[in-house]
C-alpha cells in the first residue's frame, strides 16, 4: 500500500468526506483528490503537517508505513507502579520530513545550488526544525564502520556544520559517492589547506587521507537512527 491509499484510508476511517477534509487541512477538494489519486509525488511542509492532525495520524505511518497509524502511538494509557523504574519518556516525532537519499546523490552535495527536495529521495525521514535545509538522510552499507554504525542504519548528515575531531562525517571521495567516516584532523598542507583522515571504525579497512585521495566533506552526523530488529 502506498501514502496515497493510506491517506484515503485514514480519511475513510474518520469518516470525513474529501469536501470536508478539504476545508479542515485549507486546501482544495481537487487537491484532495489529487492526492488520493496519487498524482501527486508528495505531500510536504505545512500541509503534511496538517493533514497528520486532522486525521490524528503519524506522517511516518502516512508516507512510508512505518509504525502505527495513530500519532497517539507512544502515548502511555496507564500510571505506572511506584517502584517502577521510569527512565524513559513518550518522544514526538519530528514534523519536518526531509529525503534519504544514495550515496551517489550524496556525492553531489556540494555542487548543486539546491537542496534535495523530499520527493527525490527513495525513502523520508522526519527531523525536528534544529537542522538547515540541506540536511539529509544516508542508509549506512557495508561493514567498514561496524561494530557502532551497521548496514541500513540511517545516520542525519547536516551539511552546514564544520567537523570537529572524532565525529563521523560523510564525504565525497574521488568516485564522486560519499562515503561515511570518522573524521580525524592531522594539520594542513603549504596552501594552508586542512589535512584529514577518514577513519573506518572496523579495523580490516584502510584510513583515507585528504591528501593523499580525492577528499571533500559533505556534512557532520547529526543523529544516529537504527531499528532494534529486522525482519
């Protein structure tokens, strides 16, 4: 099932007619329907948000089904006991929806003029509104980084930070793909450029050093997100 069928099953459910839904998200019915037809790539910004409340729905449910529909999804329906070891808190999902996208797209960072909008992406991820527009997701492949970071985690890469020694940074190698790496600072060179080392956590790798390779960084690692469980 794809967002649009699940938009018009979640309206269907509420039983709120496409008129009516229309005048709650302050959009036309043709635009509704437009939606639900999938003739549109996305629905983004404002309106996602929107619509998410009007049907009291995720937007990680509504674009990639993923999790429950209800956004009431983590809320905690009973008080616990008082002996009750309470070391975590419900956590809202960010409402702001920004792309995965491929290594190879990721290689293309720092050359083109706008950011990657969502919709070009093979998957969305939703951040708070802390990170620029340029912020971006990237599925982590292979095993160079492991035992910390494994294949299909996702790590939030912010483009508009400068790196500082020992964070993991993503960057573009001379193959024109990024590549995600634990940033390491050894100087800089006779023009005053900085010298660094891309550092894999799995020692059967090689380090890569900006002066001997083709080495440009894309963004510092915002966040770390991974799935306890795969099917």
């Amino acid at each position: 099932m794809n967002w649009h069928k699940r938009l018009t099953q979640a309206r269907e459910a509420k039983g709120i007619k496409k008129s009516a839904f229309a005048k709650l998200v302050g959009v036309s019915a043709p635009t509704v329907t437009d939606w639900e037809n999938g003739d549109t790539k996305m629905i983004e910004g404002a309106n996602l948000i929107k619509v998410c409340a009007a049907l009291a729905i995720s937007p990680e449910w509504l674009l990639n089904g993923i999790g429950e529909p209800s956004s009431n999804a983590l809320a905690i329906s009973m008080e616990p006991p008082s002996n009750f070891d309470r070391n975590a808190t419900p956590a809202a999902l960010g409402s702001r929806a920004i792309p995965i996208i491929s290594a190879i797209q990721a290689g293309a960072m720092r050359e083109i003029s706008v950011p990657y909008p969502v919709g070009s992406g093979y998957a969305t991820v939703f951040v708070d509104d802390s990170y620029s527009g340029w912020a971006f997701g990237l599925e982590i492949e292979g095993d160079s980084m492991l035992p910390d970071f494994r294949p299909g985690d996702i790590v939030i890469i912010e483009p508009e930070w400068e790196p500082r020694p020992g964070e993991c940074v993503a960057a573009k190698n001379g193959k024109e793909e990024a590549t995600f790496k634990k940033y390491r600072q050894r100087g800089t060179d006779a023009a005053g450029n900085d010298i660094f080392e891309l550092v894999p956590l799995n020692e059967d790798y090689p380090t890569l050093r900006s002066d001997e390779t083709p080495l440009k960084i894309i963004g510092v690692m915002a966040e770390h997100r991974r799935k306890a469980r795969r099917r």
